[in-house]
C-alpha cells in the first residue's frame, strides 16, 4: 500500500559517508517502492564540514528537489539552511543543531496545512529531529518512527565534549519527550537498543544499517588497482576510509606507520575528510612518514573498487565510542570482502559480532602497540581468505538493502499503523 513517509534529519545524500549514505539509501529505496517521501534535510556536508558544491551558493536559504520514479513514487528534498562549524566543538556542535531545529521548523510549519504525511521518521543525530517529528505527529496525528543511528547525547558526555550537568539534564529531557511521542524507536544495534530499553522502559526495534550488495562485491585481483590509484602491485596496502573526527583516535595510525617505516613495501593510506585531517597531516610531516599516505573521498562511482584495492582496512574508535556507535565504514567494508582490523574491547557490541562471525581481526582500542603488531600480523599473514569469505558471506546474508529495507517497510511501519490504531 502506497505511504506518504516524511524524514527529518540534517544527513542525506549526496553525503558519500555516515549517517547521509544510509539515509539517503533509504528514503531512495522507499520512494522506487512507489511511496510518495519528502525529506527535511540540510545541505551536504559531513565529514568535510562544508558545505559542498553545486549547493554552495544556495547554503543560505531554502531549496527544493524532486525526483520521481517509474514505480509511481516521488522523493522530495527539501534542503534547509544550517549552521556549519569548520572547528566542531561540543558548543559549536550544539549550535549547530539548534540553527537545523529552526529552520527544518520553519518547513514543516508550512506542511501543517497541507495533506497528511503517514509516517514521519525522525533520524538521531540530531535527536533535535525527533523534537520535529514529535511535533509533526501531535499537529497532524502521523505514526512517528524516531530511528537512533548515534546515542548522541552520551556519546558527547562520555567523549568529553559536554560536561555541563545541568545541559545535560535538559537534554536528556528533551529526549525523553521524544521518546514518549514515538509510536516506534529503532536503533542499529544489540548494545544500542539495550542501552535505549533500559532508559525508555520499552522494547526498541533493531534496523541495521546495511549494505548495497550489489554496487559492493569482491574483486579477486586487486594488482591493477592498486596501480590504479598510484600504488606498486607488490604494495601491501592499509585503508583508513572515513570521517576524520575525534572519536575515531587516529593518531594512533602516524605511530604505527612510524614504526613500519622498516618495510617501505607497507602503505599506510588515510581517505576522507574531516576536521582533524589537516592536523594529522601536519603531524605526519613533523614524524616524517614517507609510507602514509593522505587521499580525498573517492567518487561513488569508483568507491567499490578503490576498497578492493586495499589489502587491509582499518576500523578505529575510542573505547568510549565502541559501543555507542556501529561504525557504518564496516558494512561496506564486508560487503567487497575486506581484511578488516577492528580495534574493539571484549564484551562491546562491536567485538561480540565481529568475534562471532571470525569476519575480522580484533585489538583492544587506544592502544598503541596493539594496533602497530595488529598491522603487522595482518601484512604477513599470507592467507586471508577465511576472514574474507566470512566478511562476504555475512554481508550478504545479513546486510543486503533489500532485506533490512523491506523489513523496514513491510513490519515496521505496519507496526506503526497496528499500533496507533489500539491508542
């Protein structure tokens, strides 16, 4: 049955990375089902934290996109002005958010008065846009799905970046008022439902983020690749591709290429964008790493085989992140049966299925040594078939788009409507 399905949050495509991939897959697939969506979003931005072009010269006012499918279905994008820090901080960060609040406000006031929307899915970070999407399902009775990609509230107290107790009173409130004004909450995995049933007092649906498993696959031979983009096919090549942000703790990649400088065949290759890129390579200059390597996010069109190119993947965060935030670079990074070495403790989230399914190498996070002997291990380890094929096989078992979006479509949101019906 066709549904009018509204999405709030300030991450959508055409971000390559984080939370704007996963919800633009989404709102994408939904709409190529033959829904009628529309989105309140800002304009691209992360993890570069600019705004990027063509939307540059439209970053301070409002703008619309339409796109509409053979299937019958549309998706709007309605592109809101936000404030965009280039030195994020926990205050900038905040004011961030709250400029995202009032002008995607603003939108959604004009919508009050239009035809209903169904559904309304609200996306955390920003848990800001579960305020708005509470609001939209008081004025117009929609069903209201708040889906929690990142405990962004703990995330920043843990991580340092809020230490105002009484801040972090009244955002835990706003929170709570989310919460009771959501038909359903989602979140992306086992430790991060656990921790949001236990401070909401009710069960918490699991939607995964996934990966498209056919735009992401396995190729054999990487050799021309690797020339491809600038390497020898005798190179032993280590991929960090991601957000460069505090929590991910990589500075720990200067100190492990530094102790490699021994075996000049080893290239370290750091990829993306993000505030602390131009740190770590005034850093890596002052240490005088010939062996790392600093590349742009690729374009999309070529990310499939620029991740076959590398021997090894690096998936990094601080032990106080590890089990508030599943890192979304490891879906792909399974989907084209990547070596991947994860830095996670013992009893986290992320060391338990990574552990289960042997889909990669594990080493305890923030430490030094381990990360310099993990990347040591993986490079003469001459056989990595076994974690390759286990990293494939639970991609497309687990991680396939159609599986987890139709879930989505098909329970999910019918739960919403089975739901409201008996309130």
């Amino acid at each position: 049955m066709k549904k009018r399905i509204l999405y709030i949050g300030y991450n959508f495509s055409p971000e390559l990375t984080g939370i704007g991939k996963y919800s633009g897959e989404m709102m994408e697939w939904l709409a190529q089902s033959g829904h009628d969506c529309s989105v309140i979003t800002s304009y691209p931005y992360y993890p570069q934290w600019e705004v990027q072009e063509p939307y540059v010269k439209n970053r301070y006012w409002f703008l619309k996109e339409t796109t509409n499918y053979p299937s019958g279905g549309r998706l709007t994008v309605y592109r809101c002005p936000m404030y965009v820090p280039k030195q994020p901080s926990g205050l900038t960060r905040i004011l961030s958010d709250f400029s995202f609040f009032a002008s995607a406000l603003l939108q959604i006031m004009t919508f009050c008065c239009k035809k209903k929307y169904t559904h309304v899915i609200s996306v955390a970070p920003t848990f800001l846009a579960g305020v708005l999407g509470a609001f939209y399902k008081k004025i117009k009775k929609a069903n209201h799905l708040h889906h929690i990609q990142d405990l962004q509230i703990e995330a920043a107290a843990e991580l340092g970046m809020i230490k105002s107790k009484p801040l972090l009173k009244i955002l835990f409130r706003v929170e709570n008022f989310v919460f009771n004004n959501s038909q359903n909450i989602s979140s992306i995995s086992d430790a991060m439902i656990k921790r949001i049933s236990k401070k909401t007092k009710r069960d918490v649906a699991f939607l995964p983020n996934w990966a498209d498993t056919d735009f992401f696959y396995p190729i054999p031979d990487n050799d021309d690749l690797k020339i491809k983009f600038g390497f020898k096919p005798d190179d032993t090549t280590v991929l960090y591709s991601g957000g460069i942000g505090e929590k991910q703790g990589l500075e720990n990649i200067l100190f492990a290429a530094q102790s490699l400088l021994g075996q000049p065949k080893v290239k370290i290759i750091i990829c993306g964008s993000g505030p602390y890129k131009e740190i770590l390579k005034k850093k890596a200059i002052e240490m005088q790493l010939q062996n790392i390597y600093f590349m742009p996010l690729q374009p999309k069109e070529d990310f499939n085989e620029f991740l076959n190119m590398a021997d090894i993947h690096l998936v990094i965060q601080k032990k106080n992140a590890s089990d508030l935030v599943m890192p979304s670079k490891l879906t792909t990074i399974l989907a084209v049966g990547g070596a991947a070495l994860v830095t996670a403790n013992e009893g986290t989230d992320l060391h338990n299925i990574v552990s289960k399914y042997d889909m990669g190498y594990l080493i305890e996070a923030e430490n030094r040594d381990a990360l310099t002997a993990g990347i040591v291990h993986l490079t003469q380890t001459a056989n990595l078939c076994t974690i390759k094929k286990n990293a494939h096989g639970y991609a497309k078992e687990f991680l396939n788009i159609n599986t987890v979006m139709k879930s989505l479509d098909q329970k999910l949101l019918q739960d919403l409507n089975y739901q409201c019906s008996l309130s």
